[in-house]
C-alpha cells in the first residue's frame, strides 16, 4: 500500500491562504447584501427660503437647511472679514454679533436666526469711519496677521454689552452687582477668541481704551 503524500506547509502560507479565505467569503457576503437591498440613495436636500438682517440690510436666501451662518456671510452675502477657522467654535475668528449679543456663526445655521439683527466687522465701520474699537486695535497695535482680528472686535464689542447689561463670568466677584470694566474680566471672557500671534496684552490695551470712554 502506497504511502500517502504529506502537504509540507510553511506557517505563512496558512496564514495567507486562510486570510485570502475569509476576505473572498467577505466580499461574497458584501455584494449578495447589497444587491438584496439594492443601491443607496443618495439623502435629499431641503431648500428653504430665509429672510436675514445683516449690517442693516435685507436678504432673501434660498438655502440649504444645513447651512451654518458662517457659510452663508461668505458663500452667499460676500462678506469675507468674518473668518473661517476651526469650524468647530474654539478659536472665535468667526464671531459676530446677533441682537448685540456675540456667537460663533460656525456653530450656528443660518435659518435659526430669521428676523434677527447681525451685524459683522463689515457694518461696524468704513475705512473712512472706522469705529472706535477698530481705531484703537490700530492705535494700540492689537493684531499682527490680523486672521483674528474681526473676530476678536466683535468679541470685544459683545463684551463690553455683557459688562453694561451686568451679565457675570466665572470671575465676576459680585453677582448681585454690576461687573467690573476689568483687565481681568476682560480676559476671562475673551478667552474664547484666540489669537495665534499673541497679540493679547495689546488687544485688552485696546478694550481698555474704549471701555474708559464709554
């Protein structure tokens, strides 16, 4: 009786024909699944229209649902000094004002804010009439790159609303008062805007410029 012939396989050998294996039954389960369900379809979109006030003006905007505000000032209106930075409201170069109150537009859609007041770096100012916390950044020297600046003003400005209308931060020392006009209080809330140059001590020179005449 003949002796039967022994299969001498390497220990890589098994592991490559058992990988190759499972990836073809993979693969075959793959496309019985999805011929069973059939192709995706793709999701679709919603339009609506969305009547905006931005730096005074009326618009009419026929847009996608999922459009942040942010996209919208610079995709739809053209107004490009408000920046994009993280896109995810951790660095503040996307501030704007809203009912005199400061929000990162990245984090926000644009149809949530119908009948609303918006107000940009566009509408602060002119370059012939700058307004008082444009004119001290320049005075003061606040900027290098100047990516963050818009933000940082209209930050700035939302601050010194927040201080007038006694909303506290985390180091207002008297709640039942009103906070104080304070290099302090003016960092803590600024935290927010961040300024990759470090440009810092100049930007609360330039609040503080403002705050005292205001």
């Amino acid at each position: 009786m003949k002796a039967s012939k022994k299969h001498n396989i390497t220990r890589r050998e098994m592991i490559l024909g058992t990988a190759a294996a499972v990836t073809v039954t993979l693969t075959s389960s793959k496309i019985d699944h999805a011929g069973a369900l059939g192709a995706p379809t793709e999701p679709k979109l919603v339009n609506l229209d969305v009547n905006l006030s931005v730096n005074g003006k009326k618009h009419q905007l026929l847009l996608d649902t999922r459009t942040t505000l942010l996209d919208t000032l610079r995709e739809h209106l053209n107004l490009t000094g408000t920046k994009k930075g993280c896109d995810h409201g951790q660095c503040g170069a996307c501030t704007v004002l809203v009912n005199g109150r400061r929000i990162n537009s990245c984090l926000t859609l644009a149809l949530q804010h119908e009948g609303d007041s918006i107000t940009t770096i566009e509408g602060l100012g002119t370059p012939k009439k700058l307004h008082p916390m444009q004119a001290s950044f320049i005075k003061h020297d606040a900027y290098q790159c100047g990516y963050c600046t818009p933000g940082q003003i209209c930050s700035a400005l939302g601050v010194l609303n927040e201080i007038k209308s006694g909303i506290p931060s985390h180091v207002t020392r008297d709640l039942t008062g009103k906070p104080e006009m304070s290099n302090m209080e003016f960092r803590e809330r600024m935290s927010g805007n961040i300024c990759r140059c470090g440009a810092y001590s100049n930007i609360a020179e330039a609040f503080e410029d403002v705050a005292a005449k205001s």
